[in-house]
C-alpha cells in the first residue's frame, strides 16, 4: 500500500522514541530500571506534597479502575505509611506490566526529571538524530514527537541527550493524553493542532501497528529499522535505516 498523497511535500516529521531516535536498551535497561530504584524514596519525599495531589488522584482513579476488573491489583488505602507502601505496589505492578498509564508515565517523568539534573541520566539518541532535526528545523519542517511516556519525559531526554540541548528543533510533544498509539484519531487531532493536512505529515516508528493507526489517520509512514530493534515484520511500510533518508 503506497502513502496517502506520497509526491507531495512533507511539511511535518512526527517521531516515536523508542526504537527510532534512541535505542530500546536505553529505556528498557537504563530509564526504567532507574524509576524503579528510586521510586519508594521518590513516594517518600513527595507523597504530601501539594504540587503533587493531581498527579496522586490522577493514580487514585485509575487504581479504582484497575481494581474493578483485576483482583491481583495491590490494596492502597489507609495511613500515610501504608499508602506509600500501597501505592509503590500498585506503580511497581503498572511497570511490571508495562502498562501505557498516564499517572505512571507522569510519575517516571518526574523521578528522571531528577536522575538527569543530578547527572545521573543522560538522554541517548542514534547518531543521525541531531543532524536530522538540524536540517529539518533548517529547512522550516515541523519536528514533533509522539511517544507513550510523558511530554515532559519526552522533553527532559532531549534537553539532556548525549548530543546536548536538541530540544530548539523541535515544535511540539505529544503523549498518550492525545490518545492511545494505536488509534487513528490520535494521528487526526495532532494533524489538525499542527494546522497541518495529515498527508503533509510523516510518521516514524519501530512498531507496525502504530504505522497502520498512522496511515489509517491519513500520515505518510516510515518503519525505522534500527540497531537493537527486534526483526521486524513485512509490514507494507516503506523501511528507514536512517532519518537522513526523509530528504
């Protein structure tokens, strides 16, 4: 299947993270194991701090949610004590399942947050990147992200990348507060909040289901093909080797 109007201009580059500006190992073997190290500290410090309370019921609702349908759901309820040890269970049972939650992305967001001003962290990103959103930013392209972590996540690894601040070229974050990943609605709404036609709009990514949400939502697509990446399947997608191929 070809691209929705392939021989027009691309006016926008919209990017996923994982997997296509940095190297899944990053995230599944630095960023995640790192939240949830310092995640019972983190509870500890700021779990009555007011600048905290929406992220706390955002958690709070979604945990009502999970336990209507799913009796392994931690208990978190009770004294202040209990409910960091409460709360930690349900976070750490979140991550175990890799779940997309919007409290929990939040929630990692600010535990990094930490990790990269203490030097701790320091964003990766392949080596075709920074020159990538160089180019683009030179050439008046629209360079946005869309990942499931959090915008703020997104925006700390970019600020703090092993290339420096990339964050000047880029013009807009995207997470899972626009919609799921794998919705084509998702795709339509960022189009529109970029006043952009979605076939003026390339998205790139290592996951086929996501190009499939993408080109159903009427975007151009790119399967990146990248060094740690699994094999990836016959997909109808056009493959990418490197974000200088989007001349």
């Amino acid at each position: 299947m070809n691209d929705p109007s392939a021989d027009g201009p691309i006016r926008a580059v919209l990017l996923d993270i994982e997997g296509t500006t940095t190297p899944i190992a990053f995230v599944t073997e630095v960023l995640f194991p790192y939240a949830r190290r310092r995640l019972r500290q983190y509870l500890e410090r700021h779990l009555a701090s007011p600048a905290h309370e929406a992220l706390w019921a955002r958690l709070r609702a979604e945990h009502e949610t999970d336990r209507r349908s799913d009796a392994s759901v931690p208990e978190w309820s009770g004294s202040p004590q209990s409910s960091v040890e409460g709360l930690a269970a349900y976070v750490a049972w979140l991550m175990d399942r890799d779940r997309k939650s919007t409290g929990l992305k939040e929630l990692q967001g600010r535990i990094w947050e930490a990790g990269y001003a203490r030097g701790d962290l320091v964003g990766a990103v392949f080596p075709d990147v920074p020159s990538a959103l160089s180019r683009w930013h030179n050439e008046h392209r629209l360079t946005c992200i869309f990942s499931s972590g959090s915008t703020h996540a997104q925006q700390l690894l970019f600020k703090h990348s092993s290339a420096g601040d990339l964050t000047p070229y880029l013009t807009a974050y995207f997470d899972t507060t626009t919609g799921p990943k794998g919705e084509p609605s998702s795709y339509a709404r960022i189009a529109e909040s970029l006043g952009l036609a979605s076939e003026a709009v390339v998205f790139v990514s290592d996951t086929p289901r996501e190009l499939d949400a993408a080109r159903a939502g009427g975007m151009r697509t790119r399967l990146a093909v990248r060094p740690g990446n699994p094999p990836a399947p016959e997909s109808g997608h056009e493959r990418l080797l490197s974000l200088d191929e989007i001349a």
